[in-house]
C-alpha cells in the first residue's frame, strides 16, 4: 500500500493544484470575469493561493518521483498559506472588506497542504536516506 500511494496522491494533489492554479490566476489576471463574480477578495490571499498551486504541481511530481524534496516544498506551501491567514486577520482587523468564505477556504486549504505534507513525509522522506 506505501508503494501505491504516492501515485494515488499525486493525480489528486495534481487536480487540486491545476485548479486552484486555474482559479487564481483567473482573479489576479481578471480572465473569464471571474474577478467580478469574487466579489471582495482579498488579493495577497489569492496570490498566496498562486503560489500554492505551483507548489502542488511540483510536489506532484515529486510523489510520483519519490523525492525527499517534496515534503519540504509542501511545507513551504503550508507556511505561505499560514501567513496569508494570519495576514487576512490583520487585514480584518485593520476593517479591509473580505467575503466569509475566505476563511473557510483558507482553513480548507491550509489543513489538505498540511495533510499532502504528512502523507509525504512518511511515504517518501522517513524511508528514504538521502
């Protein structure tokens, strides 16, 4: 089951990157009128989002690959993730408009980045000696 996993994770984390990949870059280059349809977003978020998905990508590769590096590029991902939410707090208390589902989705987001990183440290990193 260890060996499987890697190639079951990685089309999921490769799904979830190509939209999250589809769906910020929608926002910050306002393709589709999809900025209209956001209402307030809050665009350091939405660019936090961006970077995430390449990461994704990458990490996806990396599944497949078995590289140690993937743990690391997730936790890079999750900490770009944590500090767009406790930037978006900030935002909040400084009275910047945002929408209530953005909190939701970060929480949503920040726990399955969390969970790909663990999913890869004990399938690739733990037993691999690099």
């Amino acid at each position: 089951m260890k060996k499987a996993l890697p190639y079951l994770v990685a089309p999921i984390l490769a799904a979830f990157g190509l939209l999250t990949l589809f769906l910020s870059s929608s926002v910050i280059f306002d393709l589709f009128g999809v900025r209209a349809q956001e209402g307030n977003y809050v665009l350091f978020v939405v660019w936090a989002n961006f970077l995430s998905s390449l990461c994704y990508l990458f990490a996806a590769y990396g599944f497949i690959e078995n590289k140690k590096w993937t743990v690391t590029l997730l936790g890079i991902s999750s900490s770009i993730l944590i500090a767009a939410f406790v930037g978006l707090f900030i935002h909040i208390g400084a009275g910047g408009i945002y929408e209530t589902k953005t909190i939701g989705a970060m929480i949503f987001r920040i726990t399955l980045t969390v969970i790909f990183a663990a999913l890869a440290y004990f399938t690739i990193a733990r037993n691999k000696k690099q």
